[in-house]
C-alpha cells in the first residue's frame, strides 16, 4: 500500500513538473525562425535553423535528451534550399512559417520576408512605428502624409561604390540592385570605358522582369505570348470567351514583334477593341473581388491598354531583339538595348532568384571590368 | 486504497479549476464622480456604469472617461485617465481602458494599459511608490522615487498603412499577424526608475532623461531622450481651443447622463444634432465594443462627418490588439451578412493601402469601382478613402445614406475626375 502511494505521488510529480517543450530537440529538425533585429535602421532578414537528433526520457525532474542539436544562422533562407531537409520524407507539405513544420511554401515566406523587410526599411527611413501610427491619424483626419523621397540621399555614397557594394541576396531580387548597377554602367560607359562583358544566355534572359515604364510592360507581356498569366479575377466563368479573344489577338500582335517587325495595324486595332471590351466585362466582376484580385485584373488590362500605345510607336520594331531567344546576349549589348527603350529591372517573380543573382554577378563584373581597366 | 487514489486526483485536479476562473479581487476604488468609469468583467458581455467611489477589481476591463481618476486600495498609487482633445499628443488617444492585476509584493499596483492615455501619481505621504504596468507581454515596472512624482503612458496600436488582411484559421493554430503599438512615457514631475526586460532606466522631469519609447517592431525601448521643457501635450487639459472646449463639456455632459440613465445615454447622445455629442457617442460604442450598435449608427449617420468619424472609429478598434481584425471579420459575415469576399473587401478597405498602392492607377480605378457595389458599406469606405486621396473630389455629391443610383452618379462623377489607368491630378494649391 506504501509503495503503491509512493508510485502514485511519483507519477504526479512526474505529470505535475513542467517539461521542456520537445519541439526544438527532438526529430523532426525545427523550422527557420526569423531572428528579429533590434536596429530599425537596417535590417538583414537572419534565420536561426535548429537541427539535430535525440533521443528525450521523462525523468523525475523533467525530460532529459541526449544527442546533439546545431544552430545554423544564415542570412538566406534554408528553406528555399533543396538540399536541406535532412529528413525530407519526415515532412508534410503545407504548413505556415511559424507552425514548426520547414516544408514551408516559398512565395509565401518569400512575401513575408519582404514585408518585413520593408516594414524595417520604412522604420529605417525615419517613419518608425510611432510615425506609422501618427500618419494613419492624419490620413483619417483628411490631412496629406508626406512621405519622405526614399531616392533622395543628400549623403548618397558614390554611385559606383553603392553599386558594387555587397548585396543581400534577398535584395537582389526586388530589382534595385540590378537597377544600381545598371545605372552606374551607363554613367561609366558615358565616359568613355569600355570592356568585355560576359554573355548572357537565352535561359538567363527568359527569367528576367523588366519595369519601370510601359515599354518594360509591354516587353514582358510580349515575350509570354502564348502563356500570358492571366489574374484570378480571368477565372470568373464570365470572362472565358474574352479571355480566349484576348490570347488570340495578343497572340498575332506579338508575333510580329517577336520577329524584329512593327505589328500590322489592323491587328493592333483589333486588340485594342477586345482590350477595350475586357475593361468592360471586368467590371462586374471587380463588384465580386477582393481588393486584391480586382487591382490586379485591372493592372493586367492597363498593361495591355499601354502595350497597344507603346506598339503604335516607331520603337515597336526593336522592343525586342529576336537574337534573345535564339543566341543569347552581351551584357554590353543588354544595357544598351534597356538605356535605348528605357527599361529598368523589374522584381523577380518567384522561383527566379538565382536568375537574379546571376544577372547581378554579371552586371557587378561588367562594371568592375570597366572601372578597373588598366 | 479508492478513496487515497480519489483524494489524489482532486488534489490534482483543484488548481487546474481554481486557474479556469480569474479571480475577482478588488484592488482599487474610483475617486471620481459617478459614471466616470464603466467595468466588464470577465464573465460579462456588456459593461455596467460604475458609481462613484466604486471598488474596481482585477480582471475587469476598465473604461475611463477622459478625467476620471483611481485610486491603489493602500491610496499609494493613483491613476487619472486623460484625453487627447486638441490632437497634439504623439499619438492618436480615443479612449483609455485597463485591466487591473493582481496584488504582488512590492508592488502598490499593478495593471495592463490595454490602450490611452493614463498619468501615474506617487500619492504618498513618504517614499517610493511602484507600479508595473503591463502591455503586449511587455512588462514596466516604474519606480515613482517621491511622493508627488507623475508619469504620462500613452499606447496605442494601429494597422500600417498597406497591411494585408489575412483570415486565420484558428483550428490550424495559425500565427495571428499583429499591429504595430507604440508606447510613450513620459515624466511629468519628479523623478523615476523605469525598467523594462532586465534594463533600468534613471529619468526625470525636464530638463534631463525624461521622455522614453517603445514600439512592437523593434522590441526593446531605445534610451531615454533628454528634453528642456514638457512638450505641450503633457497636459492636454492646459490652453485649450474652443473646439476643445467644447469636447470638454460634451464629456461632462455625458458623464452625468449616463449617471442618471446609464441606458439612454449613448443613445441621447447619438440622435443629437451637436456633432460633438455624436462623436462621443461613437467612441463610447467602439470602447464598449457594441459593433452591433456602432453599424446601425453608421448607417443611420446624419451626416457624413458622423459617418466619417465612425470609419475612424472602426480602423481604430480593429488595430487597437492583436485578433480585433478577426473578430471584426466574423462580426461582418455572421451578424452582418455580408459574404466572405465582401467581407474581405471592407477589412483591406479598412486597413488601407500602401506609399507603392497609391502610385498605382489600379488602386483608384477598383475604389471607384466599388461605387457602384450593391453594399452601401463597401462603397462608403470607397468614397472614404477616395476624398481623402484626391480632395478635388469633396465636391461631388454623395450620401452615405443614398441609394446605388446616387452612388452611380457619383461614380460617374469620378471616373471623369480620375480616368481609368490614370494617376488622380495633384490637388490643387
């Protein structure tokens, strides 16, 4: 009877002490967890990956683990990754960043990371959270919220030092460095230099995103002809016959395009009136749509709207060169051909970071070639 | 050997019931007249008008109207709720509400400054006076060195502009996205220790270290600024312009009302022709939480400044804690009706849009979009926001209480204003 008691009271006290959560130790490995930074004015988006294998015994006085546990901190992401998941059949798909399961789904993290990021780059341009706060309060009383010019730097460091400084990878792909780079090639090449650049291939040129200004659109648009990404808001039943019009007619503008031609003018006029008859079928459709779905149908046939105005003009002709397809470029050639239509990098769509980060060693080489000739 | 099993499994089983339910303990009294504070508890879904020198308890959520003081049982520790009436505080302050703690050793009181404005006073006779105050997990603890010395807290939680509604599945335990909360305080007289997370601060009263902020994206409190004099909205009650005046007096007003007839109150005051009295009244519903009540003044509005204010009202209950935006989204589709999607549309209405959205044309063409939705909510935020980004527009007509007809005017009225895939022209100078 003694004993018997005693075993119950050391249960309890077994059940009753609290137990360190077994989450981070044992197996599967934990999830990335985003190391939040306490400088607002710069932020590297950092992730504490936690691995390791155990094995974990409920004691008297808590769990006791043995085996080993490794923190990998790193500025990219070790779920984007492919060789990471150490036990990659112990994982289920879907999942959130924070739910403790690394099987996460990229674009999803990739958008909070960028959210983040700019979150802290708004921080870090003076707004802060108070400033945030207070701004709300004055858009709700009707006033103006000046915004401060995130372009102007009166303490700017050298345009070329900026652009061949290093770069989070994560940054690269929103645009601005590759945009950097660009600019300081141009300002470099007006002066005269002038070297070998590396070659670019056909590949590389496909995941490129051009922005900046309608031409860029219509670029992108021009080179996915055939396999234009409509928005979700094109899913609606209503919108299948126009949809199928406008994939038709864009199709057999962009052809003459891709070829190094001007487009025809009266396919040009057709598409234009079935873009036109768009707008109007979206419309209704908008009424049933998120703010976001309906922003982004409405973006789509603007770009579409201004593609029929940029394929009007002289330019059209050379919008595209049909050696990317076929050959590939120069990048010598490539900032020549975007300074000649002015078009900028645009983000990358997602999948297509390593593109970027390719396209960013390249440029940043083409650059050092021509500041460091002998 | 039944019955020592028996005694051994209640034994178990008592603190885990004892946990399920906050106690009630009474650990502050008002010192204000009545009707000046008004108390939830946690089992309670309406608030109840307390009367003066009223017992306030732990775990009730605490409602003060701008003025109305407490006091620490021990009278160590007094609180006074304060009021933003001439908007020059740092932060936009509507209401003030807490929670007050339990008891704890060495401290002479202790709540949860859920969001407001309160001054903290040092009301003994000798010696130092602590209080912890709690926010967002984050715990303060001020140590007020003499009798007499006072610290301002203000709090409060928005949404960023540009942040993305997301519904949270809470069976899937996902992690809720929060807005940000900033928290400032101040020493307005004395000196006092502040510390937070391990670290303690010396402040004082200008001139010297006496301003201090924190905000949820960066976490920890930078160090205390140094300021030459008290800024001027230490004392909101001190040079006020005849518009705060007139608050002033409209809060008094209320407050015997609601003293006299706790129920007719808020309702007086809405059907009064004085826009003062109406927004009292529309704040008074989004701190008591009655969005039942808040929607049927909304759409009932005289006015369009009432309605308009009630806009603010709701873009500041929804950011005011982490899980508002939840809750206000299940209000939408169970009591109010509207679909998920529509549903959706009026929380990123509410939310609002980012520096990079209002460069777009898109984000004016789907606004003037949603004139014409057959939801008078939804397109009376579009028009909310659309005379706030282009004030040309304040001179088309438009009702919040009109019909789609009206509404399709109006949008006609836009659309010249602001042609599809067009930015809106700059306001005029």
């Amino acid at each position: 009877m003694k004993r018997f008691t005693l075993f119950i009271l050391g249960g309890l006290g077994l059940f009753l002490t609290p137990t360190v959560a077994s989450a981070q130790f044992g197996l599967p490995a934990g999830a990335p967890v985003i190391v939040p930074s306490t400088n607002p004015f710069f932020y590297v988006p950092k992730y504490r990956y936690t691995y390791g294998a155990n094995i974990t015994a409920p004691t008297l006085f808590g769990q006791a683990s043995i085996g080993y546990q490794r923190t990998y901190i790193s500025t990219t992401n070790p779920a984007l990754w492919q060789f990471v998941p150490v036990y990659p059949s112990w994982y289920s798909t879907g999942g959130s960043y924070m739910s403790g399961n690394p099987n996460v789904r990229n674009d999803l993290l990739k958008q909070v990371q960028l959210d983040m990021a700019k979150a802290q780059r708004d921080a870090g341009m003076g707004a802060g959270v108070r400033n945030q706060i207070a701004n709300q309060w004055i858009y709700e009383k009707g006033g103006v919220v000046a915004r401060p010019d995130p372009k102007f730097n009166p303490e700017q460091p050298d345009l070329i030092a900026k652009a061949l400084a290093p770069v989070d990878p994560e940054q690269i792909g929103t645009g601005e460095s590759l945009n950097d780079l660009l600019t300081a090639i141009t300002t470099v090449e007006a002066k005269g230099a002038k070297g070998p650049s590396a070659f670019i291939p056909p590949s590389l040129l496909d995941d490129i995103r051009f922005g900046g200004s309608p031409a860029a659109d219509t670029l992108n648009l021009v080179r996915k002809a055939g396999r234009l990404e409509f928005p979700s808001a094109f899913n609606d039943p209503a919108l299948q016959k126009i949809r199928a019009e406008l994939e038709k007619d864009f199709a057999a503008v962009a052809s003459s395009v891709q070829a190094g031609k001007a487009p025809g003018s009266a396919k040009l006029t057709k598409w234009e009136a079935t873009v036109q008859r768009a707008h109007d079928a979206l419309t209704p459709i908008i009424k049933n749509s998120t703010f976001d779905d309906a922003t982004a149908g409405r973006r789509f046939l603007n770009q579409m709207s201004n593609a029929v105005k940029v394929l009007k003009t002289a330019s059209a002709s050379t919008l595209i060169d049909p050696k990317w397809s076929a050959e590939g470029t120069t990048v010598a050639d490539l900032v020549k051909h975007m300074n000649k239509h002015k078009l900028r990098f645009g983000p990358a769509p997602s999948g297509n970071e390593e593109a970027y980060l390719a396209m960013h060693r390249n440029l940043a080489t083409y650059l050092f070639v021509l500041t460091h000739k002998k | 050997m039944i019955r020592h099993i028996a005694s051994l499994i209640l034994l178990g089983l008592l603190p885990i019931s004892a946990l399920a339910q906050p106690q009630r303990v009474a650990v502050a009294k008002t010192t204000s007249p009545a009707a000046a504070f008004a108390a939830r508890s946690p089992t309670a879904t309406k608030f109840e008008v307390l009367p003066a020198n009223a017992e306030l308890h732990t775990s009730d959520v605490i409602l003060a109207l701008p003025g109305a003081t407490l006091e620490s049982k021990t009278g160590a520790v007094a609180v006074t709720s304060l009021a933003d009436y001439d908007k020059r505080s740092p932060l936009p302050i509507l209401e003030t509400a807490l929670i007050l703690n339990p008891p704890e050793k060495d401290i002479d009181l202790a709540f949860q400054l859920d969001r407001g404005r309160v001054d903290i006073t040092n009301k003994k006779a000798r010696g130092s006076a602590v209080v912890k105050v709690v926010h967002r997990e984050k715990k303060w603890t001020i140590k007020l060195e003499d009798p007499g010395a006072r610290v301002a807290i203000e709090v409060c939680g928005r949404w960023p502009a540009g942040s993305r509604f997301k519904l949270v599945n809470p069976k899937r335990s996902e992690k809720l996205a929060e807005p940000v909360a900033s928290l400032v305080l101040l020493v307005l007289k004395g000196s006092a220790q502040v510390e937070i997370g391990g670290t303690a601060f010396g402040m004082s009263a200008p001139p010297g270290p006496s301003i201090l902020e924190w905000d949820s994206l960066a976490g920890a409190p930078q160090q205390p600024k140094k300021l030459t004099a008290l800024p001027d909205w230490a004392d909101p009650t001190a040079n006020l312009t005849p518009d705060a005046k007139k608050l002033v007096a409209a809060i008094e007003k209320f407050r015997a009302l609601r003293a006299e007839k706790p129920a007719d109150a808020i309702k007086q005051f809405l059907d009064s022709s004085d826009p003062v009295e109406q927004r009292v009244a529309i704040v008074t519903l989004g701190a008591t939480d009655d969005l039942v009540s808040l929607g049927k003044a909304l759409i009932e509005a005289k006015s369009l400044e009432e309605w308009d204010f009630g806009i603010t009202v709701l873009r500041h209950w929804i950011g005011r804690a982490p899980g508002q935006d939840q809750r206000f989204y299940q209000h939408l589709t169970t009591a109010r009706g509207y679909t998920p999607t529509e549903a959706k549309i009026i929380m990123q209405l509410l939310f609002g849009f980012s520096a990079e959205e209002l460069k777009s044309p898109e984000t004016y063409e789907v606004l003037i979009d949603y004139l014409a939705h057959e939801k008078p909510g939804i397109r009376n935020l579009a028009v909310w926001h659309l005379i706030r980004l282009v004030p040309q527009g304040k001179t088309i007509p438009y009702k919040p209480n009109g019909t789609l007809t009206d509404a399709v005017k109006a949008q006609e009225a836009w659309k010249k204003l602001v042609p599809t895939g067009e930015l809106p022209p700059p306001p005029k100078k």
